[in-house]
C-alpha cells in the first residue's frame, strides 16, 4: 500500500510512503523532487523533511544500528563478546547488567561523538557522512595499529597488567573483563562499524543530516541504542548466557581463536592505508608494525615474565619503538601528510574486469547526453558491504556481459578519501554514506535507478535491462 504525503507547499515536495504488505515496515521512497527513481527499497535512503516523518526515521535508525551488529566490519568486537558472554556467566548478576550497561554507554558516547563530528562539519560548510571518520589517514593508521595490539595481547604476546603502561593501553582497553573494557568495547565495535551501511540506517542517517542538531543529535543516539541493544537485553537476564560452556582451560585457547579475526581486522586495515602512503606505503608502514609486534614480545616476553634484566629489556623496547616511529612513520612515511590518491584513466582491476572510468559530474552529464546507459558505483576500500557488492553482483561475468551487450559505460566513485563532490552526490540521493550503485537509463528524461545497499544478481541484471529499453 503507497501512499503521499505531502509538505511545504511553497517548496512542493511530495514523499512517497511505500507501508508494503503483511505488516511490513514503511519504506521511504526518494523525494520525486529530486528526479530520483520510485523504485527505491528499505535502506536505499531518502530524504523526508516532515516533522510527521521523524517517528518513522527514528523507528529506521533504530532497525538500522540493531542489523549493524550483523555487518562484517563488527565481527571481530563481537567475536571478544563471545568470550566475554563465557566469563560472565560465573558473575554476579548486578555485575553482568553493569558491564552491559557500560558497553552500552561506550556505544552511546561514541554515536554521540560521531554526530557532533557531522554538525561541526556541517557548520564548518562541508558534507557530513557516515563513516567520514575513517577518510581520515591519520585516524586510520591509528585504529591499525590499535587493532594490531589487540590481536597480539589476544595470542598472549604480551598480558595485561594494572602497570602495563602505554604499551598494554589500548589492548587492555579491549580485552580486559573489567568495567573499562566494557566501555571501551562499545567504542571499538562503533569504529568499526562505521564502514558499513546497514539496511534503513542510510535513510535514517540521510533523513539526520539535513535536520536541525538536535534531530541529528537524537537520531545518532536512536541507531546507538539499536546497535548497543542486543547485548545488553542478553545480559540483562543472565540467566540466559547460562547455556555457555563453563568456564576452564579451554577459554585460553578460545582466547587465542579470537585473535585471528582481529588479526583479520589489522590485515583488512593495512590494505586500504598503506597504499595511500604511496608505492613504498605498504613496505615502510608493514616494517613498523612488524617492529611493534617484536617491541610487544620484548615487553610481555622479558619485562612482563622476566625474573632478571627487566630494566635492559625496557630500554630495549622503548629504543626501537623510537627507531621505529621516527625512522619509518615520520622519517620515510610522514606519516602525517600523506600524498594524494591518483587519478587513472582506467580502473580495471584484472585484465577481464569490468573497465571502470572515474566518474566526476561531468562525466556522468557528457554520457547521457549522447544517450548511453551507465552504471556508477560509489564505493570505498574501507566498506566490507561494498566489496561483497564487487564480487557477487558486479565484477562478475552476467555483468560484464549484459554491460557489453548494451553499450554501458561504467563509472567509478572512489569515496576511500574525502571528496566533496561524492559526498554531495551522496547527499543528492539521500545517502548517508557509500555504497550507492546507480543504474542511468540511456533516455536522458528518465531518472536514475537506485539500487538497494545490498545487491543480488539479479537487481543488477534487472536495472541494466531497464537501463537499455529506455
């Protein structure tokens, strides 16, 4: 069942609600102002600026950042929960339901943080966008690093002590059962999650960044709520972790399993900043953390355990985590001031790929023009949704096809790094952050087809035969 609503009267906006079937959620198809298609599904996003809309976005928000505890970028932080879930099973019920509590309270703090981010860049003039924390170089070859020392304390390189120092800081954060673990765990699944775009939290999200701060304000804390939500209503029954196996032995070992999931987060992480660093990136920023990995051993290995030359192990350690630092993040990286990302005319990434052209507006204005289908997909290295959208519905062989068979030309938006041009695009079509896949239809008069955040085969496929009819 659809129906309109319509606002402003002097603006001339018209919504279209999509209410579906057997009680189904609303879907918010995009505001036919804006020339987009009205073909739009759940968390393809939209725009809706009636006050009567907010309960329906804050419903979305909240759906959005519950299914964000699903995405692929949070795994590894809900991997730790697990074995969190085992040694909370022998708490104390009041101290199970605080722990919770304060995880949620770190997701709370840091959805807080993040929509104050969104309102001063919005202030400041620019283009607020989910995820826009991890464009920034700086910050991620921060969280690698952090990752890394998770992961090491996760294999037992090094243990945590009350006097661990900056060294154990950020693992301890994460991997200690105390109630600053907690915190900080709801921290480190937020960061991660920033990345991917759940299902209606890119329209939430869109709906939040057109808004006055406050409704942006509420509607971070709404998808905070939904993410933080899952654990802490397990939690508060303690009762219903008691099916976990008992605590023993064993939990040393499952310990070290979850490591390699954040070992995968680190690798995953690496891929995406280093090359940013230029060609010797990957080399440079590879060796420092492979002397951060051996400063850490030293650490856990001869200070933490050892009974003699503690103080000479020390010195060792803080030596070549100096050396390391400032003869290869500042000395041959500037790590600080990382160089641009270069442009190509091509970004075919195998030699049978899909030939990518980089997409700029006016790209996208000269095409249609001349009446030829495109396909444009704003993607970014650091979005997991986006590379499972790659390998199971574009870069595979129907598509290559059917793009040949009708003469498309397709467009890449590479949205890794700030660029306020995507970030507008983006905004045009009411979302909050990538992936965004549009379809163009080769009649220059018909709108764009929105592609839903996830795709199928068959929703490419499909989009491309409507593309090349008209």
């Amino acid at each position: 069942m659809t129906g309109l609503v319509v606002w402003g009267e002097r603006q001339g906006r018209v919504v279209e609600l999509d209410l579906g079937v057997m009680g189904a959620a609303p879907n918010p198809v995009a505001p036919r102002a804006t020339g987009l298609s009205g073909n739009s599904q759940p968390g393809s996003g939209a725009t809706v600026g009636s006050e009567q809309s907010l309960g329906w976005m804050l419903v979305f928000a909240f759906i959005g950042g519950l299914i964000l505890n699903f995405m692929p970028c949070v795994l590894p932080v809900i991997a730790l929960k697990v074995l969190s879930f085992v040694n909370q099973s022998k708490e104390l019920p009041q101290r199970v339901r605080t722990m919770a509590l304060l995880y949620g309270a770190g997701v709370f703090a840091s959805f807080l943080i993040l929509s104050l981010l969104a309102i001063g860049a919005q202030q400041a003039g620019g283009v607020a966008t989910w995820g826009m924390a991890l464009q920034n170089q700086v910050f991620r070859a921060v969280l690698t690093i952090v990752v890394t020392l998770v992961a090491l304390n996760l294999f037992g390189v090094f243990e945590i002590t009350l006097h661990g120092g900056l060294m154990g800081a950020a693992s301890q954060l994460t991997s200690k059962e105390g109630f600053g673990g907690a915190f900080f765990n709801g921290v480190l699944a937020t960061i991660l999650a920033t990345p991917c775009t759940a299902p209606f939290l890119g329209a939430a999200l869109a709906f939040a960044f057109t808004q006055p701060p406050w409704i942006t304000v509420l509607m971070f804390l709404t998808s905070g709520a939904g993410f933080a939500s899952p654990f802490v209503l397990l939690c508060w029954n303690p009762a219903w972790i008691r099916w976990l196996p008992k605590p023993g032995v064993w939990m040393l070992r499952f310990k070290v399993a979850m490591g390699f999931p954040m070992l995968a987060t680190a690798v995953w992480l690496f891929w995406f900043t280093a090359p940013r660093y230029g060609k010797s990136g990957v080399l440079w920023f590879g060796l420092f953390l492979v002397i951060l990995s051996m400063v850490a051993w030293i650490f856990g290995e001869f200070v933490q355990k050892g009974r003699t030359g503690k103080t000479f192990a020390g010195v060792a350690a803080v030596v070549l985590l100096c050396g390391g630092y400032f003869g290869l993040l500042e000395g041959q990286l500037e790590w600080r001031k990382p160089p641009a990302k270069q442009d190509s005319n091509s970004l075919r990434e195998t030699a049978d790929g899909i030939d990518w052209q980089p997409w700029s507006p006016e790209a996208v204005q000269a095409l249609r023009d001349k009446g030829v289908p495109l396909l444009v997909d704003f993607t970014a290295d650091n979005c997991l949704n986006c590379q499972v959208n790659k390998k199971t519905s574009l870069e595979i062989t129907q598509t290559r096809t059917k793009l040949r068979e009708i003469g498309a030309v397709s467009l890449l938006g590479d949205f890794s790094d700030e660029d306020p041009r995507i970030a507008a695009e983006l905004r045009r079509f009411n979302r909050a952050g990538v992936p965004l896949v549009l379809v163009y239809p080769k009649d220059k008069t018909k709108p764009a087809i929105v592609l839903p955040v996830l795709l199928t085969p068959g929703i490419v496929l499909d989009a491309l035969k409507k593309a090349s009819e008209g």
